[in-house]
C-alpha cells in the first residue's frame, strides 16, 4: 500500500480505500506529495541494471531505478504535477498513452507533439488535469528510450461521486507487459551475465510481467470470494493474447472504452494496449496467468517462461 495513504483510510472516501487495494507484483507505487485536489510525483530518467532473471541482467534505463517505472495513482478531477529528472546522457520527454487531447500536458503547444526536450541535468514539471478515470500508460517520448524500458502505469481512480462502495474491487492488479531483444544470445541458451537490448526490438527473445520473467515474476495472491480487477498494460510490439486459466471474467474496458456484458478467459494485447477485466476468486487452487503465443511464454525458446505468473489462493 502506498505509504501515502493514510491509516484512517476509510474516512477520506471511498477513491482512497480504492486505492489501497492495488497490487503491483514485483512493481512500486510512486510516492507523492499532496495538496488540495494535486498530487506531485518527481521520476528519474537514469540509466539502470534490472534483473530479468536470476541470470539475466539488463544495460537497460529506467525510472526511479527500474523498470517499469512506478505505478502513478491518482484520483478523477486532481490536477497531476510530474517532474522529470533527465539523468541520461541524452535529451528525453514523457507522454501519456491515452490522454488524446491536445494541451493535455499543459505548457505544451497544441502543435508541439512530445513537448520539450529535456536537457541531460536538467528537469521539468508537466501538468495535467485528469478528469478522466482508467487506466494509462507514461513513457519516453523518445521512442527507442521507450524500448529500452522508459514505461511505466498511469492509473486514475473514479472521483468518489462516481464509486460505488459495494463495487471496490478487494484486489486491483497492475500488469504491464514488455518485450526485449538480447541478440548476443542464440535461441535456447541463457548464459548468465549482463546484455545490452537491441533498442529497435525487432527479433524480441525475452517478455517480463512488471518487470520479470517466469519463474522469476510474483505470484498474484487470491482469495476465494475476491472480487478482482486486473488492468493489462502492453509495450510488446507483437499481437498477443493473455490466458487466464480456471476463470472467465468480465472486459470492463478496453483502450479506456467501455465493454458491457462481454466475457471472456483470454483477452488481446498489442502495443499500446489497455485492458481492464473484473471476476470473483471462486476456484481455489493453483493456476496460471500466461501469453498464450509459445514464444512469449519461454526465455530464449526455453520453456516455461516470459509473459507467465502464478495465481495462488490464500485462503479456501
């Protein structure tokens, strides 16, 4: 739970008891500072050495230290202050994916699509109104610097008029899918050791879940009688689906466009992608959540792997 989120919860409404049902398995919320209807979020651009595997280490970038960066949360109708830290050797920028419309960064001319460039030392402050509640997703606006793992969630939270208490789910999962290219290795081998990614991905040989390839992803925690929500964030560039086995859910949204009365157990996810689904814990056991193209579920063409977590009940 974010560490922003007060003790007395249950008396700020019902967004901030929302709020701190989100999971993020092996992910951070971003810390915050808060002010009447703004939250001010600082991230660092820097160069970064993630573990993929308990073998496999990336040359790669990140925000605050790793990537994904935080999860970002905030609540419809709070004005969103983000200032960016450039610590690369190179100029960068942010965007949202979602937000289309012009100015929605605001000190940003309409015509000006990525905004400016932040200098290497230097920072910037973006603003932005969120009046629209789901679920988004930050990156560099430099696209290879997104490649190389610049991403991160953005997610907005219903304003409290617009929640009903009976309806917060009891776990809100974030997943964000990535693709990489380590080409030094050929296909079947995993050599212990630290790669550079190929930044244009084109031939990509390893997918993480926030972060991590299976076995090395969390596990996701249920309940029997949970209600669930979980929001799936794409940055793989190939079409894919994700499965989740012994469940059917109900689509919520996709791409912030609401779905009514559309269920399903496998949902689609390209680049870009954002999809939240909602279903009931009421089959305890253990069970996978998995890609289901071969490739996106091995490390290298070695099986089990990639876009792959446990889903483990607690409690029967």
């Amino acid at each position: 739970m974010n560490s922003n989120v007060h003790q007395s919860i249950e008396s700020k409404g019902p967004a901030y008891i929302w709020e701190s049902h989100l999971m993020t398995p092996d992910m951070s919320i971003a810390p915050y500072k808060s002010s009447h209807k703004a939250r001010s979020f600082c991230l660092k651009a820097e160069p970064i050495e993630h573990p993929i595997l308990s073998e496999v280490t990336l040359d790669a970038l990140g925000y605050n230290g790793k990537t994904p960066g935080p999860a970002i949360v905030i609540v419809q109708g709070e004005w969103l202050f983000l200032t960016l830290e450039n610590h690369l050797e190179e100029a960068t920028g942010i965007m949202i994916q979602g937000y289309a419309k012009a100015g929605a960064l605001k000190n940003i001319p309409d015509f000006e699509q990525y905004g400016p460039s932040i200098e290497p030392g230097a920072s910037y402050t973006y603003k932005l109104l969120c009046d629209k509640p789901g679920t988004f997703l930050y990156r560099s606006s430099h696209d290879f610097q997104s490649s190389l793992g610049l991403t991160g969630a953005l997610i907005v939270l219903p304003a409290e008029e617009n929640i009903d208490p009976d309806n917060i789910p009891d776990k809100d999962f974030i997943l964000l899918m990535q693709q990489w290219e380590i080409s030094e290795l050929p296909l079947g081998k995993i050599i212990p050791g630290k790669y550079k990614p190929n930044k244009y991905r084109r031939n990509p040989n390893f997918f993480t879940l926030n972060g991590k390839c299976y076995p090395n992803t969390a596990p996701i925690h249920f309940n029997k009688g949970d209600k669930i929500r979980m929001r799936f964030i794409s940055k793989v560039g190939e079409v894919g689906w994700i499965h989740l086995e012994g469940h059917p859910f109900q689509v919520i949204s996709i791409n912030g466009f609401t779905r009514y009365n559309q269920m399903n157990d496998t949902i689609e996810f390209s680049s870009g992608f954002r999809s939240e689904i909602e279903l009931t814990a009421n089959n305890p056991g253990n069970w996978l959540l998995n890609a289901t193209a071969l490739f996106q579920q091995s490390n290298n063409g070695i099986f089990p792997g990639g876009i792959t977590s446990n889903i483990i009940y607690l409690k029967v």
